[in-house]
DNA sequence: CAGAAAGGTTGCATAACGAAACCAAATAAG
DNA sequence: CTTATTTGGTTTCGTTATGCAACCTTTCTG
C-alpha cells in the first residue's frame, strides 16, 4: 500500500509530481526564491513541522534541486540554497500564483516586480513559436509519430 | 494533528497548492485537458483508486476547477469537465510538464503541438511588461507598500 | 563549566492513501 | 420479466504520511 509513485507513468507532469508534488516541496523552494537558506528560517517562515522539514529539504537535495552547503561559521550551519534545475521551478511557481491571484483574490502579501523597472510582471502563458498566446484549446496532443491521441476511452 | 492548511499563509502559492497541490489533483486535471470526461476513464488512464478518485473530483468540483455534468444518457452517467479556472491552469501543468522534460529527460510518450501550425510550443517563460525573460535572479518581491523584503530571517 | 543555538532524530497519535469488496440505479441481454 | 452488466460510487481495513513534542549532538557564548 505505498504511496503510488508518478515516476512509471510515462508522463512528464507525474515525474515533475513526484520530485515537487507533494505538500510541502514546493513551498520550501518558493521560500528559497525569497531568499530563505537555513533550517531554522525555513521553519520559522513556513511554520513547517521539523521533521517534515528535514525529509522535504532531503528529498529536494536527493532530487537535484537543491544543494546543502556547508557554511563552516559558527559550529554546525548549513546552507540550503537552490540549483539551477531548482531555481527553473520558477516559471512554475509564478503561474501557480498568478492563477491563485487571479481565481482566489490577492491573499498575498508580497508582489512580484521587475528588479530593473519596478513594474509588476506580466502574467505567464504558454505561447507558440511565433509568440503567439495558446490556451488548451489551440493544441493537440500527439505520439512520437505525430498522430493525435484518442485518449479519452 | 490534522493536515495543516495552506490557506492561510498569506500566501497565494499556499493557497493555491490548497485546492491543486496533493498527489492526483494537478493530475487529474492534466488527464481532462487530454480529453478524459468519465469517471472510469479517468480511473483506468491515471491508474487511481476508486475512492481517491472520488475524494478528489469532488474536491475540485467544490473549489470550482471542474464541474459535475449530468449526461442523460445509459442510465447513471456523468461528465466530469474543466472550468475556466481550471482551463486556465494550462500554464501551471505545461510549465511542469516542461520542466520535468528539461531536467528529467524526455520521459513522456506525448508532446504538445500548436493545432494551427503542428510545431512544438515555445518554452513558458516569466517575462517583464516588455516581453523580456525574467528569472528569479531579476525580480524582486516587495509588500504592499513597495518596500522589498527582507525575509530570509 | 553552564547555557543557548543549529540541525536533526525519535515516539506517538491522527489523518490520508490504496486495494478490494460491496452497493444502488439504470440499461442491455435473453 | 429476469438476469447481467455498466457506471459511479461508499465502506472496510491495513499501510503510510503528517504534526507535535521531546530528546540528542555539536558548536558557540558567557
């Protein structure tokens, strides 16, 4: 009865699931991108259990998408910063927001704006080769040979 | 002991991985933007147990990412559809899926094509208000009164 | 040396999950 | 009309995950 791993499922997202999928993994990395690195900030900030804590920054670090480095000041202290596969989660966490933002209302007590400009961000879509906006309703889904999926049944 | 709750963070990701963040959601709804409507499709295609299933259809139908349709025809028979708000996690899933494609390897025995044109997507990215990419290295977080954060302690 | 801080680990109670069995309504088969 | 089948569940039960508190170990601070 263990948990079903995503990871055989022959999909993409279910082996992403499985990595950062769960409750915790990717909240502990939109905390990284805020600038949180040590264990007991991450625990303060999240308000996350500490044993859940050290299994989720374990896994992250098993993963690849982050790193534990060893900052020798002051006795035992460790930092736990991203890589650059963990920082690439950042397109994801931004659309998770802006849909949050956009269908739940702004809970948030922080924004996100452009380092150079100040301006806030534009919203995150999925475009063509062209730039062109695509919704679910402007692809298809095809097999190696090019053939669109009857995946329905 | 309960599972904490995300919804309460002050946090938009938090509140967004509340209604889509456990193990089958963000699947489940994947597997309906490929065009899966029926119970036992679903059931059959993502492989779940019956009662999780359920337990997370009717999850999403309350947090109003898809909708119940009662489908007249052979007897007990209903649809499970997106939304908008569910649609439009398009960026969310094709972000994932991307991602997961990057750093994972090519593990899915499907790709995502422009219906119009048949070629692959473009990478989603973050970008500014002038269309230029952003990474998490070129933005800055800042609460509601424009100051930037310090909060990595 | 005593005390505190960082980073864990362990134990226990509760909640979620997975598989299979069971159920009810309605249609299809005979 | 009777039986079987399909669909969409619910129930039961054993396993796993989570949350909290307590404890542990190493290193700094006083």
């Amino acid at each position: 009865m263990t948990r079903k791993r995503f990871d055989e499922m022959g999909c993409s997202v279910a082996c992403a699931l499985n990595e950062v999928g769960d409750w915790w993994s990717l909240l502990v990395v939109k905390q990284a991108m805020l600038g949180t690195r040590r264990f007991v900030d991450f625990q303060h900030n999240l308000g996350i259990a500490k044993n859940i804590l050290c299994n989720r920054l374990t896994r992250l670090v098993d993963n690849g998408v982050m790193v534990r480095v060893d900052v020798g000041e002051h006795g035992k202290r460790y930092e736990y910063r991203l890589t650059d596969k963990g920082r690439d989660l950042f397109t994801v966490v931004t659309a998770l927001r802006q849909w949050s933002e956009r269908w739940n209302g702004e809970k948030d007590t922080m924004q996100l704006v452009d380092r150079q400009t100040g301006e806030p961000l534009a919203p995150v879509t999925v475009q063509n080769q062209q730039g062109q906006t695509l919704t679910v309703r402007d692809v298809r889904f095809v097999d190696e040979d090019g053939k669109p999926l009857e995946e329905a049944g």
